[in-house]
C-alpha cells in the first residue's frame, strides 16, 4: 500500500509535464497593455518578489535553529519544499483558484488562468496597473509558499514529511485560495465587505497560526518534549533575512515604487524595532535576562503585526503596534507553555495571536490621510467605529474557517497516510528517519543505542 501511494506524486507531475505539451499557453501578443506599464514600478516589484522568496529560506534557519540537532535539516526541509509544491501548483491552477473570475467571492475558477493562460499577455491587474500580470502573479506566489511553511514550526520534530508535503497541497487549495480570493479580488467577500489587509495579516499569518493551533491540538505531543535549541545564531540568521525580506513582503504590496510603498517600508521597520524591544523589555519585568531568542522572536512578532497595517497607519502608530503585539503574543506563550498543547515553536502565540492583533489595531489606527482607499472610514482611535466592527466580525469569520477547515485537512491527511511519526522515529530524530540525512550528528553508534531501546 504504502508502495503504491508512493508512485502517486510522480504520476501527477508527470501528468503536469504532458499537459504543457498540450496547452503550452503560447501568448498571443506579449507585451500587451505595455503603454500602462510602468518600467520604475516593474523594476521595484521584482526586487520586492525577490525579497519576498528569500523570507522562506530565512524562516527555514529561524525555525530550524529552535529544534534539537537530530531534527534541524528535517525542519529546514519543510519550508524549502514549500518552494518546490506551491510554485507548481499556482503554475498549474493556483493562481487561478485566488484571483481568477470569482465564484461566489469565495474562490476563482481555476479555469481562468489554467497553466497560466493568457497571464504573459494578459492585461494588467486592477490592484497593480502599471506592473505586467505576470509578475503580479509571480509576487503573489511568494506568498503563497511562504504561508504553509510558517504552519510547520507547530508541528516540528514529530510529522511525516510525505504527509506534510500532502497537506500543504491541501491547505493551499481549500484554505489559503479561499481566502486571498476573498480578501484581495475585487469581487471576494471579504474585499467587498470593506475588511483591510495591506499585506496578508488575515490571509497569511492568521490562516497559518490558526492551521498551526489545530495541528499542534491533532497531533498532540511530542514523547520528547524540551527545548534544546540546536543553533541560536541560525535564528537570528533567520531573523535578518525574514525582517530584510518582510519589506518586499509589505512594501512591495503597493504594487509600486510609490510614496504608500515608503510608508509601508517605514511602519514595518519601526513596528519590528519597537516589538523586539518590547519583548525583551517585558521578560526583564518578570526577572529574566535579554536573550537572544527573545529579541529575535519579538521582532517577528512585530513583523507580522504590521503586516495587515503597513499601508494604512501612520508611523507612531505603527510602534503601538508593535509593542501591544508584542506584549499580547508573550504573554500567549507563557500561557501555553503551562497547558498540554504542544505548539512546538509556538506559531499560534506569535503568528496567529500577532496576526489577528495587527488585525484589530489595523481597525484601530487606519487613517485615510494614509491610504484614499480606506472606504469604510477611519479607525476606532478617530472615533469612527464601522471599520473596526467589521474586522472584529471577519476576524472571528476568518478564525471559525481556518482553525475548522484546517483541523478537517489534518484528519483526511491521516486517513490517506498517517501524520505522526512512530515514537522509535522521533527519537532517533526526522533527519534520519525521514531522510537518511545527517550533518555532523549524532554519531553511528548513538543511532544504534536509540534503536537498540526499540529492538
């Protein structure tokens, strides 16, 4: 059984090479709409799409400097891969399912862009006029990699990696489509009723915190459960590289090399700083020392707060962000490391309670003098309150979906091939059982005396 099921992935790519044969999706006039576009524009959108990518590597040695040396390239793995599946399937009919024509404002047809048909030639986006629409498709790309691998600190150093790969696919298609479709297309639901995410605090963090919760509550916990982590410096690596791509993540989200792009870059600078502080700042009030780890993870929380923000809040504000974030998020993990639930590197604390505050204090602090496109008026703080009503609404909306439909995804998963690894595989460590890898650890008779526990 598991032989067969293990032929499966290579007949679907297969599948996918024989299809580019028969709809090469050969423009027609390529260049089209060319008199819109922008060459300053272009040229910032595909350095803010590059920047975008190497977040993904970065979270890759954030996470994987928090694990135990048996599970660091194991860790590694699950975000790099993200590269590999997600990028196929936005080639093939992703990026159809999250901006093609809208199907209830809840999905696209994922006929629209089929094997990206139509998107060499095709006219720009509405949101992005002065970029071609392939490098629109391309930007959002990156977002869509980058989204399921955030999930997988939750679950680190006990899952399949073909199970993982299997459900990312799945949380791509019935999760994360959904809700860019429904957050950025012009017809989504979301979109619609005025809901305001510059640059994926719903979409991305939210989705990924609440999916990352129901993973953590499924799989349950590790037989080994420490903190060791394997390499602190490859977390403040990791760090470097997620806060220096984060400003194509929500800078680049004007679509443009334009003065709201500044903005974001500026919020999302001073949000971090002010988070990494705050971090540090509120453990010494409870007696401990600065460290490291906390500084690091304090900015991305920072990082992540801004992100639904960037482009709508003005500079000060964006440092309230950042520390109430901040504060919020570290009081979550301190009170979740006193339950059962076993969120590995705690993602639900610091991506999903940091998305959904950024979220709310996006309800907050908007301003129209920052952003014209604010159609429901100014945030709770200019005593206007329809804005911020309705992001408490989608917030719950969006929490019910993401945390249900995720924990359904995790439950066919296991039914198709089981999650967990067996309790003799996690000890020996997932570079090994996984992956018949190893870096300089641990040595040939280590592995023997774990087996020999088993045998």
């Amino acid at each position: 059984m598991a032989k067969a099921f293990s032929r499966i992935p290579m007949l679907l790519l297969l599948l996918v090479v024989i299809a580019t044969f028969i709809l090469p999706s050969v423009p027609e006039a390529t260049g089209a709409g060319s008199a819109e576009i922008d060459t300053a524009d272009t040229a910032w959108m595909l350095t803010a799409t590059a920047l975008v990518l190497i977040m993904t590597p970065g979270l890759a040695f954030f996470y994987g400097g928090m694990v135990r040396k048996k599970n660091v390239l194991s860790t590694m793995l699950q975000s790099f891969i993200c590269m590999a599946i997600v990028t196929v399937l936005w080639v093939v009919f992703g990026f159809s399912l999250a901006f093609g024509e809208s199907i209830g404002g809840v999905f696209g047809n994922p006929l629209t862009f089929f094997m990206m048909k139509g998107v060499i030639d095709g006219a720009p986006w509405p949101a992005a006029p002065t970029i071609p629409l392939l490098l629109f498709a391309m930007f959002q790309l990156k977002f869509a990699i980058i989204t399921p691998a955030l999930i997988t600190g939750a679950f680190a150093e006990r899952i399949r990696f073909i199970s993982y790969t299997l459900f990312t696919m799945l949380f791509f298609v019935f999760i994360y489509a959904p809700l860019a479709h429904a957050t950025w297309h012009p017809d989504g639901l979301l979109f619609n009723l005025g809901v305001l995410d510059f640059a994926g605090g719903t979409v991305v963090h939210m989705s990924a915190g609440w999916a990352a919760l129901a993973s953590a509550l499924y799989l349950k916990r590790r037989y080994e459960v420490s903190h060791a982590p394997a390499h602190t410096s490859y977390v403040m690596l990791g760090t470097g590289l997620l806060w220096f791509g984060w400003f194509g993540f929500n800078a680049g989200s004007a679509m443009g090399a334009s003065p709201l792009a500044v903005v974001a870059l500026a919020t999302t600078t001073t949000a971090s700083a002010s988070a990494a502080l705050a971090w540090i700042f509120f453990d010494a009030l409870r007696g401990r020392k600065p460290s490291a780890m906390g500084t690091c993870i304090g900015a991305v929380v920072g990082l992540v707060a801004i992100t639904p923000a960037a482009g709508f809040v003005t500079i000060p504000h964006s440092l309230a962000i950042g520390v109430i974030a901040a504060i919020i998020s570290n009081l979550v993990v301190e009170w979740r490391t006193r339950t059962t639930v076993d969120d590995t590197l705690d993602v639900f604390p610091c991506h999903g309670v940091g998305g959904m505050v950024g979220m709310l204090l996006t309800g907050v602090f908007a301003s129209q003098a920052i952003n014209p496109a604010i159609e429901l008026g100014n945030g709770l703080i200019f005593g206007e309150y329809k804005l911020f009503l309705v992001h408490l609404a989608a917030l719950v909306g969006v929490s019910i979906f993401a945390f249900g439909g995720s924990f359904v995804l995790l439950k066919l998963t296991d039914l198709i091939t089981p999650l967990r690894v067996s309790q003799e595989e996690e000890i020996i460590g997932l570079d090994l059982s996984q992956h018949d890898e190893r870096q300089d650890y641990p040595e040939p008779e280590q592995v023997q005396e774990r087996q020999a526990v088993f045998s």
